[in-house]
C-alpha cells in the first residue's frame, strides 16, 4: 500500500482539529470584543472566588453616621473605609457530550452530513450553554438601576453607575441586551451593526464609551452591563490532568486547551462516535460591578391610577 495514501481516520482528524478551531476561533472574537486580556488556565483544580465592595462610612461617637455636608470648616474629615472582600466560590464544571452515528446512517447520507454537520451542531448547543451559564450568574445579584425609558437611557445610566462604581469613567462599559429591544431602537435611531463575534454575541456600534452586545439570553425588556476588565474567562486546560483519562487516545485540541474532542470507531456496534469535553465559566470578578435594568416606564407607579380625565 501506498504510504502516502489519504484514508479514513486521517480525514477524521482534519475535521476533528476543524471543529475544535471553529470553538477556539469564536470564543477568542468573543473575549477580544469583550476586553478580556487574560484568560485563566486550571491545570488542576477547578474553584473559583468571586469578591465585592465593602464600603464603610464613618460615624460619630453615638454611632450615628456622619453628614459629610455638616462636618464643619477645619474640622478633620472622617475616613470611608472600602473593601474588597470574598464574596461566592464556585467550581467551573466540566462538561461532557457524546455522540454516535451509525453506520448505516453514514451510507445513507454520507459521512459528512451525518459526522461534520451533526458535529458542528453539538458546537453551537455547547456555545449556548456556556452564554446561557454566562447571563444566569449576571443575573444573581446585581445593582438593579430599576427602569429606564430606552436603550439610550440605559447605555448612559449603566456608563455613569459604573464609573462611580469603580471610580473610573474611562472604564469600557459593556450592555448587554436582547435582540428584539435592539431591533425596536434601530428602527428610531442611527446605529450601525459592528462585526458579528461570534459565540451567538452580535456586537453594535456607534455609542461612545459604551460597548452593547446582542444575545437572546438576555430576557426581552431588560438589560445588563459591567466593564469589561470585570470579565474573566477561566476554564479547565483539556491538555492538563484530564488528558490522562484519554491516555491511549488521541485528544484533539485548541492551542490553549479550551476543548478536547476525541473520535473513535466502535467496531462492536460499527458506529462512528464523538466525545467531547471543556469546562469554560466567563463571570464578573467583582459581583455587585453588574448592573441590571428593565426598559419602558415603571408600570407598578401608575397602578391604581384613575383613567378619567
């Protein structure tokens, strides 16, 4: 046989690297778009510490707080004690799918339909677990604006909170929103469609100092923001004790080890099957640096109001 002949398992593994770049590939225009500058590999272990703001106003002798507007001229002016303490901890999961096709399913639609095509839909289910996971944590605990009459509003109260949250008005504000409340504003204002990221995240542009991503996680009306150095990517290396499980095996993967795939034959069953794995958490490192918001008037303020002229 002919040493340079192509055969099967050589494709295999072309298509394998293939879905494995696709993942990497979009999850790096995702974290460029979201400013995070480094994403934190876990060789071993798999915890995480979250933290939040403490801030402390100063008090009289009584222990009553102190009027900042009262303290009188040449008097020393008491301390504000701010702190950073641990907030929650949690474990980035990993994550496992498997997927089999049979091989009569490969005869009747072709190796590619029935391998690459159901493959790259497992990619896209995988992306939107990670989003949704993403979306859920904003949503535990944040600073709640309340409600804002449009998205405008909402881009400049999320810059402005967050710019006396973190004492910094220069900070990149990201807003996340709802595509169904971003195409209701297209429609009454100038603002053009940035370069898609990938991930399911559409990016917008034309707002200054205000970065706002597009994704149907977000719960129509309402909207969250953060700045973008408050976002961090963690995940479980695929190339560090995990790859051992597969010791025997050959486990494609990305360069930084984001997800691992490894495909095999099962001549018991003649099936062709996939199995692929990561453990990916993008979160806030400072909880209550999220904001969130509900779009259109306060409904509960004018219940109970007469209608009569």
């Amino acid at each position: 046989m002919d040493k340079n002949l192509i055969k099967t398992p050589a494709m295999g593994e072309v298509e394998a690297i293939d879905f494995v770049n696709k993942f990497s590939e979009s999850l790096e225009k995702l974290r460029q778009a979201l400013g995070i500058t480094r994403p934190q590999p876990m060789k071993q272990g798999n915890k995480i510490q979250t933290y939040k703001f403490n801030i402390t106003d100063p008090k009289d002798t009584n222990g009553n707080p102190i009027n900042p507007a009262e303290i009188g001229e040449g008097e020393d002016i008491p301390l504000t004690a701010v702190e950073r303490v641990k907030d929650r901890e949690f474990e980035v999961g990993l994550k496992k799918w498997r997927k089999a096709v049979s091989a009569e399913e490969i005869q009747r639609v072709g190796y590619d339909m029935a391998v690459a095509k159901t493959d790259n839909r497992l990619l896209n289910k995988i992306q939107k677990d990670i989003r949704t996971d993403f979306f859920q944590y904003l949503g535990t605990a944040p600073t709640d604006l309340g409600n804002v009459n449009d998205l405008q509003q909402a881009f400049g109260k999320s810059w402005g909170k967050l710019g006396s949250i973190f004492d910094d008005e220069n900070a990149g504000t990201i807003v996340f929103i709802n595509p169904e409340d971003a195409g209701d504003y297209l429609g009454e204002a100038t603002i053009t469609n940035g370069q898609s990221v990938g991930f399911g995240m559409t990016l917008l542009t034309g707002f200054t100092n205000v970065t706002p991503m597009i994704n149907n996680s977000v719960p129509k009306g309402q909207f969250f923001a953060t700045v973008n150095d408050n976002i961090n990517l963690q995940y479980i290396d695929v190339h560090g004790e995990i790859a051992k499980v597969f010791e025997k095996k050959q486990v494609i993967a990305d360069e930084l080890g984001l997800i691992g795939l490894v495909r095999d034959d099962n001549t018991t069953n003649m099936t062709n099957q996939s199995t692929i794995f990561n453990g990916i958490a993008l979160f806030p490192e400072v909880v209550d640096g999220v904001i969130k918001g509900s779009l259109g008037p306060d409904k509960s303020s004018s219940k109970g109001a007469s209608s009569k002229p």
